[in-house]
C-alpha cells in the first residue's frame, strides 16, 4: 500500500493542543475523492472533537471545513474529477427527517 504524507493539524489525545505536523494517508478507497486543500477552518465541531464531547478515535486530523482541487477519484465515485476545484463541510445522511426537511446540520446520522 502506498502513503502520502501531509502537513495537517493533528490531536493527539482529548483536551490535547492542535499541532502541526505530519500525517500519513492511505491509498484513496473506491468511495474517497483526495482533495488537496488550499483553505481549511476549525469550527465548533473540531473543538468539541478536541475536548473530548464527541467520541472520536485519537489522534485524530481536524479541520473539516474548507475547499481545495481534487486530486485523485475513488473508482466508484461520480459527480467530481481530478481537477475540480470543490469546498467541503461537514457529512449527512441525507435521509432522516432532518436532512429531508432541509437541515443537514442537525443530521442524525452525523457521525
């Protein structure tokens, strides 16, 4: 399997700093789209991760908002390409009540 490394801001444990600093992708899976990202924000959502709130897996790479150019496209993805300048936010289901009356933000399935 190949990697690529990357420069992102990384926790390492609850309630521990943001530090910048190198972290290692995979090869991008059937369903993945590789963005290499020119703009990236940290919200509420990143904090809330950061402290612990939300139970995340750690060391865990946060900054979810922003947008960038795709570099490279699952096998199974359609609707971007290489190339595509795109911005990114948080996941939905897109199908429980909340996403189809229009709220992806308060999705159930968030996580």
């Amino acid at each position: 399997m190949s990697t690529t490394t990357i420069t992102a801001a990384v926790v390492e444990s609850a309630g521990g700093p943001f530090e910048i600093g190198p972290a290692e992708l995979g090869e991008v899976q059937a369903d993945e789209v590789r963005v290499r990202m020119t703009a990236s924000g940290i919200c509420h959502t990143d904090l809330l991760i950061r402290e612990g709130t939300f139970p995340t897996p750690m060391p865990v790479v946060l900054g979810h908002e922003g947008a960038g150019v795709v570099e490279e496209v699952g096998a199974a993805v359609a609707g971007v390409a290489v190339g595509d300048r795109v911005a990114l936010s948080y996941g939905s289901c897109g199908d429980c009540r909340s996403c189809a009356t229009g709220r992806p933000f308060y999705c159930a399935d968030f996580f």
